[in-house]
C-alpha cells in the first residue's frame, strides 16, 4: 500500500496568473516525535543558512 495518494491536479491563483500544481496526501506511518522535529529543524537551519 503506497503512503503518498496520487497527485491532484489544481490550478492556483497566484502572482503572474495561475500556477499549476499537484497535491499530495500523506498517509503518516508514526506520530512525528520532538526529536525528528529538532533534527529536521536543525537541517533546515544549516540549508537555508539560519541563525538561531
């Protein structure tokens, strides 16, 4: 059994005219825990070179 649904196609309204895009639904296997936050918090810090 696939976690991720198929895509839906929508259009959405945005600064130029409409943007196309698919959503995804996800099916989560386990609650997400304080510490698997902290850790992707701390990627996302280093990636998008944040300061804490």
């Amino acid at each position: 059994m696939s976690c991720v649904s198929p895509g839906l196609r929508k259009q959405t309204r945005g600064l130029g005219g409409l943007v196309a895009h698919e959503t995804h639904l996800y099916d989560m296997a386990h609650e997400i825990i304080s510490e698997e936050l902290d850790d992707f918090s701390d990627w996302l810090k280093k990636e998008l070179r944040l300061t804490k």
